[in-house]
C-alpha cells in the first residue's frame, strides 16, 4: 500500500502549469516539521491535479497551513548528462486548514461523495428549497 498523509505549511504560492491536454497541474512544497527529538522540517514536494489543482491556487498561499492525502512517487530524469532522482507525493485529497484571504467571506468549498472538495458555494446561491431538512 502507498499511502502518505502530511500536514505543514506552504514554502511558497502554489505554481500551476496546465498539461498538453489542458489539464491543470499544481506543484507546491509542504515543511512539515518532525516529531523526533531534533525537531528538524522536512521539505516535501506535491503535486496536485484538475480541479484540486485550481482550488489549491484559489485558497491557499505561502505560510497557510494545509493538510494532503496522496501516494508517493519517485521517479528520475537526466539533466545536462546527470541523472536527477527525486521524490513527491501525488495529492488526491487535500484539506486547507488556513484560508487565503481573498476579500470573500462567503466562498466555501464543499466536500463532495470521493472526499475531496468541490467548486466552492456562495450562501448567496443557496435558496430554502435547496436545503434538505
């Protein structure tokens, strides 16, 4: 089973490119600190994809808390002749524990029936009919 949860902050804004194909691509770095008696930080690489992608870029920013689900991947590539190896999580669930402040304090996200987050919902939407109790 490959399975990894972390929680820290962000080192930076999330970067996000968009595939050949259009699909966004978010790529951020997570420090996250030890629970050992050195009490070091690692630095973990994420990468997130689609819909997740473009709502890690809305919501969050650099030093905001965030919380990722996902699996681990290493992999290799060569640069200028040296083989590069390197190591990051692919997120597939991802929980923002701080709010980038983006002037709206109506926006949520919803969580949807896979467990991660949907479009976000303005109460301004949301009419008596809509609620089902």
């Amino acid at each position: 089973m490959n399975s990894v949860i972390i929680s820290g902050r962000l080192t930076a804004d999330p970067e996000i490119r968009y595939s050949q194909d259009g699909l966004p691509i978010a790529n951020f770095t997570v420090a996250v600190d030890r629970n050992t008696k050195d009490k070091g930080t690692d630095f973990i690489r994420v990468k997130a994809f689609s819909k997740t992608a473009q709502l890690i870029e809305k919501h969050t920013a650099k030093g905001k808390r965030i919380l990722v689900e996902g699996s681990i991947r290493t992999g290799s590539y060569e640069k200028n002749g040296e083989k590069v190896f390197f190591t990051e999580v692919n997120a597939f669930k991802v929980e923002f524990v701080d709010w980038k402040d983006n002037g709206s304090q109506n926006e949520y996200l919803m969580p949807n029936t896979n467990g991660n987050f949907s479009a976000p919902l303005s109460f301004e939407t949301i009419n008596d009919d809509d609620i089902p109790f």
